[in-house]
C-alpha cells in the first residue's frame, strides 16, 4: 500500500512539474525492479533504528540550501539541484542522527535533476522516504534564522549557476555562518555559492583558501555550452587555491571551516568532512 502510494505521488509530481520529459520520467519504468531490489520496510526500519534515543544530547542542526532554478541557458536546457549531491549528504547526516532542514532561495518547491539515478539505494531512500517530502517544503532563505545551526550545506547541479552566483541574502549567510566559525559545505556546482561572498573585514571569502568544485575540464564535455561561467575559473580569480582530481573522480578537502567536493561522487566524502568538523566541536 505504501509503496503504491509513493509511486503514484511521485509519478503525478513529476508529470505536474516535468510534463513531456522523458528522460525524466524514465524512472517510472525502474519501479518494480527498485523496489524489488531495496524494500521500502527495510527503508524504514534503517530510519527507526536512526532515530535519537530519550535522553540523548541535543541532534546537531545542518541547513541544507537548494536552487529554485528548473532551466538554464540559451537553449533552455532542464535543470534543478542533482539527487545524488542532496540525498548522499543527506544520508549521510540522517546517519549522524543530525536535524536536517531545508531552505530554497524563493520558498518555492525546488526541483531536482538526475532523477535516472533512483536505483542507487540512498538515492531511493531520500525519494521514497521523508527527505524529498521535507525538501517538497523547504522554507524561504529569508524565514530561516540560520545563527541556529551547526553547518549549512549547498548541493550542487546546474541550478545554482542560475540562482546562487550573485543572490545577495546567501552571501550575507554565507559570511555569517562562516566567520561564527559554524561549518559551510559546498559540493560540485554548489561552491558557486562561495563567489562573491566578502568577509567583515572586506576581503574575498575565497582568498587564498582550499578549495574544490566542478572543474573546467569536466565543464567541457558536460554543460559548457549552458552554463554563464566556468566555475573553477570564477573561484580562482576571486584568490582560491584551486583543488581537483582526474574528472568524476572523487574529491573533497577542508581548509578550517570550508569543506568543498569536486564532482557528484565527492558528495558523501563533504558531507563525512562536514560531520567529522561538527564532532570535533
């Protein structure tokens, strides 16, 4: 019953809100095998046996900050914030029995992309489960006292060189969260986040830190032709020391407070990074 149920859901969201993309609603087609292969009551067994315990210390609080941008480009290509770099991250904090919250820049429901990616088990379990139904409702940025929480965390995806780039209440965020010494993630796209964002004492948040995010050569045979920038250039020329790997390879790296990742496959690594920082406080 709940299985049928979560199917319809999310087959009338995606037709609602992706109407005529078939690349997107190709997941529909995975679902006897997805829910053969990871039994939604094994999904929620893992999550009660996540839950805190009475008497337990308070959870530690993480913001996770998406795009509202659904297109991108001259050619109006599909967008949105990529599962993998939300629901990785957000496993891995439900796992840490964290509180984990969600903001988008307008309040409007975000959308997500790489919906192809289902099969994969934490994937599944954050559509399935309560993550994309508490990202469905993510709070306006500007309703959200962020002062309390432990981290704040921008997955990335094509959206945010939409949205994320110039939005001037994020960098004000940004600055705060970093400079109460609270932890800032950032995964693949997302650091775009980081650009632009000036500390109290006027220089560059960017400047002369270690730093990660989809590279240029990745760009290349990606998304060049859509997006408005080459991101790994941006960061640079704002005083970042530029880190990276062979392209799709994994990568994350923490200078103080930061932590970044390359690519998607660099989305648990931050979000392990992030968690490791948060436990050391």
């Amino acid at each position: 019953m709940r299985i049928g149920f979560a199917h319809r859901a999310f087959q009338q969201w995606c037709e609602q809100r992706i109407p005529g993309d078939a690349k997107m609603l190709d997941i529909l087609g995975l679902r006897k095998r997805l829910y053969g292969k990871f039994p939604y009551k094994a999904l929620v067994q893992t999550k009660q046996r996540n839950r805190p315990r009475e008497g337990d210390s308070m959870p530690k609080k993480v913001l996770i900050i998406v795009s509202n941008a659904y297109v991108i480009g001259s050619h109006n290509r599909r967008t949105g914030n990529f599962l993998p770099e939300v629901a990785h991250p957000y496993a891995e904090f439900d796992r840490a029995k964290y509180q984990i919250d969600f903001a988008s820049l307008t309040g409007d429901t975000p959308f997500l992309d790489a919906l192809n990616l289902a099969d994969d088990p934490d994937n599944l379990s954050f559509l399935v489960g309560k993550g994309w139904a508490s990202m469905q409702k993510a709070s306006k940025l500007s309703d959200v006292d962020v002062s309390q929480y432990n981290a704040i965390f921008m997955p990335g995806g094509l959206a945010p060189m939409v949205d994320m780039p110039e939005h001037p209440l994020l960098k004000k965020v940004v600055k705060e969260t970093y400079e109460r010494k609270a932890v800032v993630g950032a995964v693949c796209h997302g650091p775009v986040s980081l650009l632009n964002v000036k500390l109290s004492d006027g220089t560059y948040l960017l400047a002369n830190k270690n730093i990660s995010s989809f590279t240029n050569d990745e760009e290349e045979n990606y998304a060049k032709a859509d997006v408005p920038f080459e991101l790994e250039t941006a960061l640079t020329k704002q005083g970042a020391i530029f880190h990276k790997t062979a392209p799709w390879k994994a990568f994350s790296i923490v200078d103080g407070n930061l932590v970044t990742g390359q690519n998607p496959a660099s989305a648990k690594g931050v979000a392990e990074k992030m968690i490791e920082l948060m436990e050391a406080t």
